[in-house]
C-alpha cells in the first residue's frame, strides 16, 4: 500500500560525521549593541549592563566571537596627564644697546630669572601628527610668554598683582629692607602667616631682603610648594637695576602710559616670538629653540606634574570636590600613576639629561646637513639670530630630546565582563611601599574578559573568532540572563564612545540535558 522507495530510511552517518560535530551540547550567539543599553541608568557606553535575549543553561564555554570597536582614543588628554609642559628661563646675556621693546623684553625676562618663575602650557586635548604637535608647543610657549609679559608689567604700574607660575600673589603694606614691595601666596591670610611659614620651611630667620627672597624662592619654590612670600621690584627700580640707572625715566618720556607703550611695542612685533621648534623628519625627534636666552624643559614630574602639585595650583580639581567641577574636571582619569610616560615632556622625548647647546653670535648657525639647503632652507638652518640692534648680539639655545617623539595612543580596549573575566593582568608600576621591598609590581588574577586591538581607522575593526580566548566553566555555569560589561585601558580610564556605538557577539556553547549519543552509540535491547 505504501512504496518503501517515497520513505527511505535515513542511514545513521558514520562515525567521522558524527564524531565532527558534538551533538552534546548547543551553540548560541548573542550579539550585543551599546546602543541597546538603558542610556539614562548608563549614559557611558565604556560600562554598562544590558538583559540577554534568553536565559542560557548550563554554559561550558564562552568567548568573544566577533566586535567592532571604533577607535575613539584621544591620545593627549588632561586624564592622561600629557597636555602639560613647564618650562623657565635661566639665563640671558646682557644687553648692552636695544630698542624699547628688545630692553622690556631684556627687563622681564631677567625678573622672571631672579625668582625662578616658571611657565606651564596646555595644549589641546586630541590626537597629532609630529608635526602638529611641534607646532602646538611652540606656538603656546610663544604665546604663554607674551601674555605673561604683558601682564607683568600691566599688573605693576601700580603693583597691584604678580603670576608666580600658576598663582597669583597678592600686594601687601610692606616692603624689604631694601625698599621693594613684598606680595604673598593666597593660601596665607595674613602677611604673619606667611613670614612664619618661609622661616619655617628655611629652619631659620629668613632676611627680608630682595636677594635673599629671591634665593629663598631658587632654592623652596615649586609647583606643589611655591614661596610664601615674592620680593617684587616696581617697573622702575627692576628697570634700572637690570639695565643703568636712568633707563625707565628715558622710555617713560616717550609715553605717560609705560604699559600701553610696551604692549603697543609687543603688539607691533606679534608677541614674544623667539622660542623656535623643529621636528627633524631624521632624528624623529622636536628640537627646542630659544634665539635670544637661555631655558629648561623642567623635569621633576612630583613637584610639576603629579596630580597633587596640579590640585595645589588650582589647575586640576579634585574629582571628589563637586561643587567645583567644570570642563577641567577629571572624569576618566587613570586609577595608576604612569612611570614611564607622565607630561607632555616625556612623550617630546626629553628624559631629564639633556643639556643646553649654546650657538655665540659670531659662531656657525645649528646646521642640519642632510636637508637641502637651497630648496629647504628653512630645514638646513631653522634657527637664526635674531637681526635687530640690541639681540643681534645674544646667543642662540638648543635642547634636543633624548628620545624620539613619540605620538602612539593606547595599543588595546580591555573588556571586562563581570562574573567571568579570565584572563590575569599586570597592574601598572606603583611606587608604593610593595614594589620597594619586592622590586616588582603586582596583579590581578581574572581582571579581563578579553583584550583587543585599537585599529587606527575611525570605524575600528571586526575581529573573528578563532583569535581570541576561551572562558570554560568546570562544572558548566547553571545560567546567565545578564551580563555587565566595561571597556577600559590599562590604567584604568575608560574610553568616551560619546554617541558612536560599538558591537560585540558573544558565543555561547551550552551542555544539553542528555547523554552523549557520539559515545554511547547505543543500547542492547533487553531480552
């Protein structure tokens, strides 16, 4: 009635088939978007957790099958603490014969010297070329001396304020005993206050004199512990001190306005302009320039760069302190110091050796020979003396780095995913009271779920299986609905993904409830 031949009879595949695939157990895929998290529980993509589709039993094995991360890393940053440069002159050779605005130059710069002022730039959070980088820092240094330059001599006449690095002192009724005006650090109340404290941190009396001030502010001064009390000259008497006697009374004649002279004179000369910085394409290192007086890349990373010598200046809040939050708020900041590369100097190349070369105006011009000199002129010799009357005569300064510049951002996003991370990673170094007994650093077993490439393309990359790691589970986790993921660096801060999304598929291997038929290939029947 029924032909054998419409129903055949499915032949049971041989055992190589068979054996290939592990009826065992079920493979699942759950592809996940961080567009598909609760944006108003977690407004950050870098961390957030989201429901699965279903509930997935008895899980042998799970790892990262396929994500599509977008390269969202800003490699200078305030939360990486590489945006900040600090730098000072140290010396200028004197003026024998100048214009008004060479002698106001001469005057400030030699003021700044005396009391071991310092400078600190910021640049602009993003990613650079070497280049663009060069010309960032150079710019801002120019700029940075300009502005305080005007400001110094607009907040003098009368006294009234002085910028000491990032603080701002403040006049007071007293003078030194050679007759200069005397200012104190905001953080004291009183001018008693801030006697005791110089004599304090001296171990003795302190003479209240100009030099010895100014010795005081050489010797304690800092960004983390800068001196209680400035001796600041008028423009008058630090005029004729620096210059000959008579020297402010010959320029004021020529305006009632001293200030309004001098920045009309800055002005028509566009600004400070004699740091000069060369990114050499051979050495693939920037070379610091200063035509007409001596500096220093400072280097002491506690007492300029830590985060405790930034909150002291006012230039970092701290994170715990709300009520003051602003754009300059730490929101991602590493949870480790870097050792290795901390401010902006370190990634420039500069390692903390490096001396000042010194070009007389007489000598041979810093010489690049591998540049051409007719068609690259500007590459051949990029440092000039200056031409006019007064600083033609002054030397040119070279600083060249140690190290090459170096402008790679971060390497990998580590992916963590709560309750079954898996692999063990190294803390960064902490030089705490552990690595100075042990020489060593420590980690942390089961930090990361996996770790992955950041391509350099905007969109990231795809990245497949069969690359990566494994998570197995012995015996098999029950269930999972859920999961809490988080995407960070090595040092803790997590990227900001703003409103670009990122994907990622998680492969899912389960055990069935039920034998394993590829090993038990059947049963004898019973009698």
């Amino acid at each position: 009635m029924y032909s054998t031949t419409n129903h055949p009879i499915i032949p049971t595949p041989p055992n190589a088939v068979r054996d290939a695939v592990d009826t065992n157990v079920d493979t699942f895929f759950a592809t996940i978007s961080s567009s598909d998290r609760n944006m108003v529980k977690y407004p950050q993509a870098s961390s957030f957790t989201v429901q699965l589709p279903q509930d997935y039993n008895n899980i042998i094995a799970m790892s990262l099958h396929q994500s599509f991360i977008s390269n969202v890393s800003i490699d200078f940053s305030l939360g990486k603490n590489n945006v900040d440069l600090v730098f000072r002159f140290t010396e200028i050779q004197e003026l024998t014969n100048g214009t008004d605005v060479e002698k106001s130059i001469y005057v400030f710069v030699k003021q700044f010297i005396a009391n071991n002022n310092y400078f600190r730039i910021r640049i602009t959070d993003g990613s650079y070329t070497q280049t663009q980088l060069t010309l960032e820092v150079q710019n801002r240094m120019n700029q940075y001396v300009t502005t305080s330059l005007l400001d110094y001599y607009n907040h003098n006449e009368p006294q009234a304020t002085y910028a000491w690095g990032n603080y701002i002192y403040s006049a007071t009724t007293k003078t030194t005993t050679d007759g200069h005006m005397i200012m104190i650090h905001p953080k004291y109340d009183t001018y008693a206050d801030a006697v005791a404290a110089c004599n304090s941190i001296a171990g003795t009396t302190l003479s209240l004199d100009l030099n010895s001030l100014n010795n005081f502010a050489t010797t304690y001064g800092s960004a983390l512990t800068p001196p209680p009390l400035l001796a600041i000259p008028s423009i008058e008497a630090i005029t004729d001190l620096f210059l000959e006697p008579g020297t402010y009374i010959n320029i004021t004649t020529v305006n009632t306005s001293y200030y309004d002279y001098v920045s009309n004179l800055i002005d028509a000369q566009g600004g400070y302009n004699y740091f000069k910085l060369f990114y050499d394409e051979v050495q693939k290192k920037t070379i610091f320039g200063n035509n007409i007086s001596n500096f220093e890349i400072v280097m002491d990373f506690e007492k300029y760069y830590s985060e405790n010598a930034l909150i002291a200046g006012n230039i970092r809040y701290d994170p715990t302190d709300i009520s003051r939050c602003s754009t300059t708020c730490n929101s991602s900041k590493s949870t480790h110091t870097n050792y290795a590369n901390w401010g902006l100097p370190t990634y420039l190349g500069f390692s903390g050796k490096e001396q000042t070369i010194e070009y007389e105006a007489k000598q041979p011009l810093p010489t690049f020979y591998y540049y051409d000199k007719n068609t690259s002129p500007d590459m051949y010799n990029p440092f000039q003396h200056e031409t006019t009357s007064g600083f033609q005569d002054l030397s040119i300064y070279t600083l060249t780095p140690c190290n090459q510049i170096n402008i790679e951002g971060e390497a990998y996003y580590y992916m963590e995913i709560d309750g079954i991370n898996m692999i063990d990673e190294l803390l960064p170094y902490k030089n705490d009271a552990y690595a100075v007994t042990n020489g060593t650093t420590t980690g942390i077993i089961n930090s990361i779920f996996a770790k992955r490439l950041i391509f350099e393309t905007g969109r990231g990359d795809i990245y497949k299986e069969e690359d990566g790691e494994v998570k197995t589970f012995t015996p098999p986790l029950r269930r999972m609905n859920k999961v809490s993921i988080r995407i960070r660096y090595h040092d803790g801060r997590e990227p900001n993904f703003g409103s670009i999304p990122f994907e990622i598929t998680l492969k899912i291997v389960c055990q069935k409830n039920q034998l394993n038929r590829s090993s038990n290939p059947g049963f004898a029947a019973p009698a």
